[in-house]
C-alpha cells in the first residue's frame, strides 16, 4: 500500500482564500479556528487593543505604529496566520500583512495552548517577531519574549522598543486587574 494514503493533503495561500470561515494554514496544513474565542479572551484582547492602541496614538509623532486584531500574515505561500492582536510598524496598503509585526499577542486556551507554545513561537522566532507574548486568561498571567541574536529570551519588562525612535512603557499583566 503507498504511503501517500496516510499523508494529509496540503495546501497554498491560493486555497485559504477560497475557504469559508476562520483558518489558520501553516506549513500547508490547515488550523479551524473556531468556535470563537471564549468571553475572558476577547474581553482580554479588547482591552490590550485599546490601552496599546491609546499610547500608540499618543506617541504618533515618534511612532509610526499601529495595533491590529485577528489580520492576516501572510508569510509565505503555504503559511498564514491571524495572531490576536499585532503592532505593526511602518506604512503598509494591504488588508493583509506580508512583512513581520514588530509584536505578537496570542491568547492561549487549552485548544491553542500546544501550538501557541511550540508552533507559533518556533515560526515567530525564524520569521523574526521581535515580541512574543502569549497570555494565559485562567491564570492571570502574560509571557514576553524578546527576540535577542534570533532567539527568544523570556523578559520581565514593560518598555517595548519597536522601533529606533519609538520607545513605550506598556505594563501588559496590569490588564488583569
């Protein structure tokens, strides 16, 4: 018997954009991402959005940054994910993102939690993200990673430098408050 009967089908950016719902493709495989997240993850995400959003805006002059919630990275031909929420740096037109956010927020819950914590982080890592958190909701808690020499570093911190000139203090676990 061949082994193409066990091997899943695998699948291009052309596809995902014909599919109905919300997906995630990852290297070619498909991620349903549904039912929609649970009560504490949008109330959690709302709030991220808008607080970041708030100091962003009032850093405008310095900062050319933006927050954005559940948009489309496309990475590569056979990989696009919809983070969270994302920062993203600089002037872009598209309604999707074909370049690395300088920050990435995901909520994990027990159906993410495993791909969240080896996935994503592996991808955002390679691609070059250079802030990773993943926020726990039961337990009150927000991981940061810094991408320090192409490798992630867990940090304890509330300053973000996205960019040379933009420079924020964001205390990120104070949202659970």
């Amino acid at each position: 018997m061949s082994d193409k009967i066990f091997k899943p089908e695998q699948y291009s950016y052309n596809d995902y954009k014909l599919w109905e719902g919300n997906w995630e493709l990852i290297n070619g495989y498909p991620y349903a991402m549904s039912p929609s997240p649970k009560r504490k993850h949008q109330n959690f995400s709302g709030k991220f959005s808008r607080k970041l959003g708030n100091i962003l805006e009032r850093e405008k002059l310095i900062c050319n940054c933006e927050v954005y919630y559940e948009l489309d990275w496309i990475i590569n031909d056979n990989t696009v994910v919809r983070p969270d929420c994302m920062v993203v740096c600089g002037d872009f037109t598209e309604d999707f993102l074909t370049f690395p956010p300088q920050l990435i927020l995901e909520i994990s819950s027990h159906t993410t939690r495993l791909r969240d914590r080896n996935t994503k982080y592996l991808l955002y890592e390679m691609y070059g993200v250079k802030y990773y958190l993943m926020a726990d909701c039961d337990k009150k808690i927000v991981e940061i990673f810094e991408l320090i020499d192409n490798k992630y570093k867990q940090v304890d911190t509330r300053q973000f430098d996205f960019t040379p000139t933009c420079s924020i203090e964001f205390d990120v676990n104070s949202l659970f408050d």
